[in-house]
C-alpha cells in the first residue's frame, strides 16, 4: 500500500549568473561589502529568502589567499611526496599545510582530507590565478559566509542564504559538479531518516545535501574557466532559507562512518 507523497523542497528554482566588471587579483577590505557592491552593479538583485552563491577562489583572491610558489620553502615530506607523485614540492607543501590528512597522490595530483572532505590538492588552484600563482581555499569559510549574509541581508531587507562554492570530482565520473566549501543562512543538510518512501518503506541513511545542491545549480552559469561569472542568484528555496549560521559539523562525515572509507579500509557493518 502506497502512502502519500511529499511535498517537494522545491517546486520550482531560477538561478541567474552575476558577472563582475574585473578580476579580483588581490586582497579587498571587506569580502563582504565587495561582493555586495559587484551584486547591486550587476543589475541582478537580491531579495528575501534568495541565496548568493560565490566561487571559493573569489572570496579566497579577495582575503588574500594567493601565493608565490617561489615564496614556499618546501620540507621533507613534501619534497617525498612530490618526487613520488612527479609534482612541484613547493605546491605540495601548500597541500599538505592545508590538509587535515594526507591520502596518497595520483596523475600528479594530491589527495587530502579537509573539513569539506576529500580533495584534489587540498583545493589549492592554479587555474585563473592571478600572475601564475596559486590561491588556497577561502580561510575560516563558515564564519566568512556569516559575514557575506549579513552585508548583503541589508540590501536585502531580510533573510538571504550564502553558500562558499568550489567543484569536486566523484569516484569513477567523469567530470566536476558543485560542492558546499561552506553556508550560511540556509538549511544546508536534511536528515530524511525515517521518513517514507512512496511506499511506504522507511529511510534508514538519507541525508539531502541541500547546499550542494545549490552549488550545483549555481556551477552551471557560474562556468569553470573565463566566464567572469563568480557568483549566481538562487530564488525558490522557500522555507530552507534560515537566518541561522551554521558549521562544519553538519556535514563532515568521519572516515570511519564514511561510504567510500569503509569499503576500501574492508570495514564491515
């Protein structure tokens, strides 16, 4: 026997893409208050209960997160690891500086562990970085996307959400999607444990990853390369829109409660 279906989260999304009028190659006072000033002469407005998405390499150039790789003075491990894995030692040291744990390499690239999960050289980019540097990810991220709402919620006139976003590869796909670096002002995680399916068999490990989902979203117009279009516009989340700032914790999953982990490492159960 069936039993009622859900309402959907969202019935209907529109999502804009908000182009800047320059690079950002440098260090800005205030992230947030550049970023409301690239929005409001965009043209592309922001209102109650929209949600911002920003590229991480934007608000990262605008805290001042580029290095010089001849700047970097690389130590032992690191100049291991890059003679194994055929890399610059200088970078991989970034790498490793960022990284909670270091995972092994392949093709040249590092894989480390973050807050945000695993990642290809601990999300340290050299791909439109400004005068061949290389830029690190955004510093205090949750706290950052704070203080990016409630610059923008004055524009605003209420509640908006923000979400930090970069993109991440999936074992075995081929290419990249959005992912949540962090968020605020947004539901970004729903435990659906427990509820039913449409018949009426109950979820046992369902989590929605609501802020990926709208990284994801937002990656289509944002682009990955020239587009010049490092943030995007989300209209239609309705309720999910909080007012709440939120952390890491809701959505960091430990190696050994982690899918992936569990099934490599032989775990059971």
């Amino acid at each position: 026997m069936g039993t009622e279906p859900r309402r959907a989260i969202a019935t209907e999304l529109r999502v804009r893409g908000v182009a800047v009028r320059a690079p950002l190659t440098s260090r800005v006072g205030d992230i947030g208050s550049h970023i409301a000033s690239e929005l409001a002469a965009s043209g592309v407005g922001l209102r109650r209960g929209d949600v911002l998405v920003v590229s991480s390499k934007y608000v990262a150039i605008g805290q001042g997160r580029v290095y010089h790789l001849e700047a970097v003075s690389a130590l032992g491990d690191a100049r291991a690891i890059a003679l194994e894995a055929g890399s610059q030692p200088e970078f991989v040291e970034l790498a490793l500086r960022e990284s909670s744990r270091f995972l092994g390499h392949a093709l040249g690239i590092v894989i480390t562990a973050r807050p945000e999960g695993i990642t290809p050289n601990s999300s340290i980019d050299r791909s439109n970085a400004p005068g061949g540097a290389v830029v690190l990810p955004p510093s205090r991220p949750f706290r950052t996307a704070d203080e990016i709402r409630w610059k923008l919620e004055r524009a605003a006139d209420g509640p908006v959400g923000v979400v930090i976003a970069d993109s991440r590869v999936l074992p075995m796909r081929r290419g990249t999607v959005g992912v949540a670096v962090a968020y605020s002002g947004l539901e970004g995680v729903l435990d659906e444990r427990g509820s039913p399916d449409i018949f009426g068999r109950r979820l046992r490990h369902t989590y929605r990853a609501i802020a990926d989902g709208v990284a994801s979203a937002a990656e289509l117009v944002m682009g990955e390369s020239g587009e010049m279009t490092p943030m995007a516009v989300v209209s239609g989340l309705g309720d999910l829109v909080d007012a709440v700032a939120h952390s890491s914790r809701e959505t960091y999953v430990s190696p050994s409660e982690c899918l992936y982990f569990r099934a490599i490492s032989g775990s059971r159960g």
